[in-house]
C-alpha cells in the first residue's frame, strides 16, 4: 500500500513538473511575439517610407526592423528621383525665323547657303538681288546697321531682298570687334541694328554674325543667339578677282556648307555671274541660313556658333 502512495506521488510530480515548463515556454513564446510586434516600423507614420512620397517606391516593402541599415542602403531618399534643376528638362530654342517649306525643295539633293556680309551697297547689293531674282534662289543678307541710316537706296535694296524671300543677319551697327568691347555696347551694336532693320522690313534679324569672325566668352553670353559663321571663305575681300572667288567656291563647296562673301565689291557680284548657274548645274539649291538648318533637321540653339549644317 505504501508503495502504490509512493509512486503516485511520483507520478503527480512528474506532471506537474512538465506543466510547469509548458506554461514557462508558451510565456516566453507569447513575450517574444509582443516584443517582435513592438519594434515593428509602422508603415503609415515612418519618416522613411518613402512610397508615401514617390509612386515609384510604391512596391518597396518598408515594414522592416527601425533604425535597420538596410532602409537607407536599398531606399533612397525621395530626392533622388527629382530632376536635377542645374539640368534643362528640354533645350532652350531660340524662336527662329518661321520657315514656310518649299515644294521645290528637294531633300535628296544638295543645298548650301550664300551669305553676304557688310552691305547693303551701292556697289554690288542690286547686281546679286537681280541674279537672285533671274534664278530664283534665296541669300542671307548680315547687315551693318549704320548703312541704313544713310542711304535711302540702302533701304530699298533692304526691302528687295526681304520680298524676294531673302533672310536678313545682324552683322552690328558700324561693324566693330565685339571681343573688344563691354556687354552694354555689346548690346547696343546688335539691338541698334535690329531696330533699324525692323523699322524698315518689321522684322527683327533672328541670326548674328559677329564681324571678323571674332569673339569671346563676353560676346557668346551677352547676345545669347544663334552666331553663324562660314565653312567656306571666299576671300573676295582679299583678292577682289572674280575668277579666284569663283575657282575658291568652286574646289571647296560641298553639301551643307555656309559660303561667305562681301556685297560690296563689283568683283563680288561679277562672280556671283559665274557661280550661281554653276552651283545650280552642279545640283547644288541655294536657300537661307535658316532654311538650310531647317532642311537639314539641325535646330538653331541660343549661345551655339555654327560653321555649317552637317
């Protein structure tokens, strides 16, 4: 009898010792959850959820552990996906002339463009404008402003080369080296220019040609324009020959080029005699700066310098 006590007694011990771990275990247990559920980042009021801020970060899952290292290595800060200001979403585009285009235009063949500087003249301005006119082709006039007030046959010519669908260049008001001079005269050779220009035509010149090809950083950011210089010199200035202008043009043209020449030498328009029906034998369409860019699908950008349109 003593013996079947015992190991009852025994038996009840066991027991409850096992009872007493189980609830010791399912305490720990239910203690551990609580304290998992506590550090748990709240995904509404996290300062570093980004998602809440940026649509792209929408699929990130930012229920992680806080102050965890792994939330500033795998998600940036909204900042980031913000365009950068320093950057143009899009380039800035001067509003050049507007270019109405030509059915007689042909993109399969070559053009280039004619460009005269320093007139309008007396002495060769009216001899090209009738070349231009007989053969149908168009020129880019840079006008020295200063020639305008003048002469009233300046203004005409002016005006025949605007109707003739001619583009006319701001080539200054009494053609000084802009590199030499201050943003303010700067300035003034060039609106000057176009206010006379304007008053005459009521168009303002959308190009620039600085004269002697000369410039510096002083000129790019004062005027802010398109400036157009040549890729290919007649040096009708320095010979004052028709032949040697016409054989410079002749072994140097090619697709795309901007020749440059002066209206104001007889010289000058005895070559041009010769070297339009060339050039247009040659397969060559002879059209404005502006419409050569145009043609050519290249834009004409603010503060650029162009030598040709290749």
């Amino acid at each position: 009898m003593f013996r079947r006590i015992k190991f009852i007694t025994y038996i009840i011990f066991i027991l409850f010792l096992l009872l007493t771990n189980v609830t010791i275990l399912t305490t720990l247990a239910l203690s551990n959850i609580n304290i998992q559920n506590s550090t748990t980042v709240d995904s509404s009021n996290d300062p570093n959820n980004f998602s809440k801020y940026n649509p792209l970060l929408a699929a990130v899952n930012t229920d992680r552990p806080a102050n965890s290292s792994i939330i500033d290595k795998e998600v940036p800060p909204e900042s980031n996906f913000l365009p950068d200001p320093k950057i143009p979403a899009v380039p800035i585009q001067l509003p050049v002339q507007k270019i109405i285009p030509s059915d007689d235009i042909d993109f399969s063949k070559p053009m280039i463009a004619l460009t005269f500087d320093d007139g309008p003249s007396t002495n060769a301005t009216g001899r090209i404008l009738d070349l231009i006119e007989v053969y149908n082709i168009k020129a880019t006039f840079f006008i020295v402003g200063n020639r305008l007030e003048t002469s009233s046959v300046a203004k005409a010519l002016l005006t025949r080369a605007d109707k003739l669908g001619c583009e006319i260049g701001n080539h200054t008001y009494d053609h000084k080296d802009l590199s030499k001079l201050g943003a303010e005269e700067i300035k003034s050779q060039i609106s000057h220019t176009d206010d006379l220009v304007k008053s005459i035509i009521s168009k303002n010149p959308h190009l620039v040609r600085p004269p002697y090809g000369k410039y510096n950083k002083d000129v790019v950011d004062t005027l802010n324009v398109p400036m157009i210089f040549w890729s290919v010199d007649s040096e009708d200035w320095k010979s004052r020959n028709a032949e040697t202008i016409v054989n410079i043009i002749k072994d140097n043209t090619k697709d795309g080029d901007i020749i440059l020449m002066h209206d104001l030498y007889s010289s000058t328009a005895d070559a041009c005699e010769i070297i339009i029906p060339y050039l247009l034998e040659q397969g060559y369409q002879l059209v404005t700066v502006s419409e050569l860019f145009y043609y050519k699908e290249i834009e004409l950008n603010l503060g650029i310098k162009y030598r040709n349109a290749r």
